[in-house]
C-alpha cells in the first residue's frame, strides 16, 4: 500500500517526506543518449578527416571576401609602383573622385613610402601639391613649359617627374608664390616669367593679400581716394634743379606747383624724406622763409608726390605757414629784367620803367593766346 503526503499536515520533520527519483533518471537519460533528431544534426556538424582537419572552419561557415582599399590593389604588397593606382567611389554629390597615388624614386620606392595624392571632384582641376580647387580667393596657374624650371619646382615641392609628365595639364594654386609675383590688369592676371614658388604647405595668415583678393581691392582703392591727381586739382607739376648744389650729398630736384587757372602763381617744394614705393615728401620753400624772416613757429606744408602724380589729400596752396605766400611770376620778371638793365646802367629810370611795362605786357599776352588755344 502506497503511502500518501497530506502537505497540509504541520509538524512533520522533512525525512517523512517521499524522494521523486522518478523525473531525475529521465532527465539524465536525455542527456546521455539524446534524441535521434539532435544527434544527426551534431554528426552533420562535426568535420571529418577526409573533408579538413578538426581545428579548420567548416565549409558550411567558410566566407569568402575580398578587400577593396588602395593597398590591395596589387598582389603583392612590396612590389613597386608601376602606374598610378585609382580608386573610384561615389561621394555625396555622386561626382566620381579619384586618387592617384605617386611613388618617388621610381622602382626603388615602395608602396606608402612617400606618396602623393592628387584630387580631381569631377572635371574640375585642382592644384597638384595641395589639392586646391579654384574660387575667388584661390587661382589656378598652368605649370611653366620650361623644362628647367618645372625641375627646379618638382626639387621645391619633392614631387617626381611623373606627377605633371602623367597629367595633360597640370596646375598649381597661387599659395605657394608670394602676392607680388602676381600682376592684375583690369581682368586679367599676368605672373612673372621666372616665377619660384615660396611656401611649400601653408601660407602665413599675415602674407600680402593678392591683386584679386577683396583686401586688395578695397586697399587700392583707398589709395585712388587719397591719391587725387593734379588734374582734378587744377595744378601742374614741374622741376627744376637747385641753384645751390652740395658736392657730398645727392642733388634732388625742386618741384614747382602751379594753378592752371591762375598760371602766374606757383609754390616751390624741396626734397624732404623718402616714402614708400620710392616716393617723395616735399617741404615749402616759402614757408620756410617766412618762418625764419617772421621768427614765429608754424606749419610747414609738406606734400606727397610720386614723379607728376600728387598722393597728398587736400588743396596744395592750402595749409601754408601764415606768412608765407606763393609765388608770383610777374614780380620774378620784373626783378629779373631790374637786375638786368641796372647791371648795364645804360637805362634811365622812365626807360628801365616802359621796358618792365613792355615785359609784362608780353607776358599777358602769351598767357591769353596759350589759353585760348586750349581745347579745354
């Protein structure tokens, strides 16, 4: 007779209760001899000795793949750079980008040694040393014909041979010259014919801006605004030479200014200091001799001229010591022809008198007949 649990029954001691040895055994019987389904799939599994050994991937898991860098491109990763390699993909804008890898030293490089990349975005060119597209900031030049001096650029950048002799027209940008090798005419930019390049990798950020960049522009034209020319003046700018010459120092040259609508009137400016681009400060020679006949310091008018061009802003007759006063090209006549007839003493006075009239009135004539044959 079966004896049975009552679980309800409080107070019994856990050795009255019954061991189920029944569910253990089956469960072990399943671990040791498992289903036949279960043991097919295993054996399948399993590597055989005449398929690969034990410790190779079977054949089933076995992937086969190949990779697509630069760098497997060829078979053997040591041999050296017969061509140029290209790898083609597709970025966002879907342009075709490739990239050609050079190699120095011909054969005797190898792979990864030293490489140049050159970026072409489409059909669009692009500098060979930086990759630099062009904008309106960045000009693209054509490499010189001259075959001296496309070795002497190749030694500069450490560029081989086949990097422009494998390009039909290779270019490289303007930041690898300074700003003054760059000439702009109107629309047109011209270089010099033995132009060096100068920065290998970066420019420098303080270096001059070129012809064609915005600063350039804008700086040209705050010279053309300071720059009034004389014709827009009205004045004339002539020279002469110095009646006094120094033997030991340079002899410059004394401008002459002269209204043209008052021809007669003119201000004389000696050499003071040199500027920049070679040009020249003048000092009035009137306000100096006022100033040292009136013993009363005051402004010296100085004025900035390059050759007949005026640099200086501001009226030329203007700002002058208070004393001093332009010249007058009559008062030099009638001195000059004083000078002449009382040195002779040949004259009476009513003559030296008529013969100054005489003077003067030549002079008004000339100055009626040149104005009126004037076009302007």
């Amino acid at each position: 007779m079966e004896r049975t649990i009552d679980h309800d029954e409080e107070g019994r001691e856990s050795s009255e209760y019954e061991d189920m040895d029944d569910e253990d055994d089956e469960f072990r019987k399943e671990i040791e001899f498992p289903l036949p389904q279960t043991q097919q799939f295993i054996d399948d599994q399993l590597p055989t000795s005449s398929g690969h050994q034990l410790d190779e991937i079977p054949a089933a898991m076995n992937i086969e793949y190949e990779e697509v860098y630069p760098h497997n491109c060829v078979d053997d990763p040591h041999d050296t750079v017969q061509a140029a390699e290209k790898v083609y993909y597709e970025n966002e804008m879907e342009d075709l980008v490739y990239n050609e890898i050079y190699g120095e030293g011909g054969n005797e490089q190898k792979i990864g040694t030293d490489k140049r990349i050159r970026n072409i975005v489409g059909t669009s060119a692009c500098c060979i040393v930086c990759q630099r597209s062009e904008s309106e900031k960045i000009r693209l030049f054509k490499w010189p014909k001259s075959e001296e001096l496309r070795e002497q650029w190749l030694h500069f950048f450490r560029l081989p041979a086949s990097a422009i002799n494998g390009t039909t027209e290779p270019y490289i940008c303007c930041y690898h010259f300074p700003a003054d090798t760059f000439v702009m005419v109107e629309d047109r930019i011209f270089w010099k014919m033995t132009a060096l390049p100068k920065y290998r990798h970066r420019r420098p950020g303080l270096a001059e801006p070129f012809p064609w960049e915005a600063a350039a522009k804008l700086k040209m034209e705050q010279q053309l605004l300071a720059q009034t020319s004389t014709e827009t003046l009205g004045y004339k700018i002539r020279y002469r030479m110095p009646f006094n010459k120094h033997k030991t120092r340079n002899v410059h040259q004394v401008a002459v200014m002269i209204p043209i609508a008052s021809p007669h009137l003119y201000y004389e400016y000696h050499f003071n200091r040199y500027g920049l681009n070679n040009t020249k400060f003048y000092a009035c020679l009137n306000c100096r001799k006022a100033k040292t006949e009136s013993g009363i310091r005051d402004v010296i008018r100085t004025i900035h001229l390059d050759g007949n061009k005026f640099l200086s802003s501001g009226d030329p007759f203007n700002g002058h010591h208070f004393a001093c006063r332009p010249h007058n090209i009559y008062d030099y006549r009638i001195k000059s022809t004083l000078r002449k007839y009382l040195d002779k003493n040949t004259l009476r006075e009513e003559e030296i008198a008529e013969e100054v009239a005489r003077t003067i009135i030549q002079d008004i004539q000339e100055m009626v007949s040149s104005s009126s044959s004037d076009p302007n």
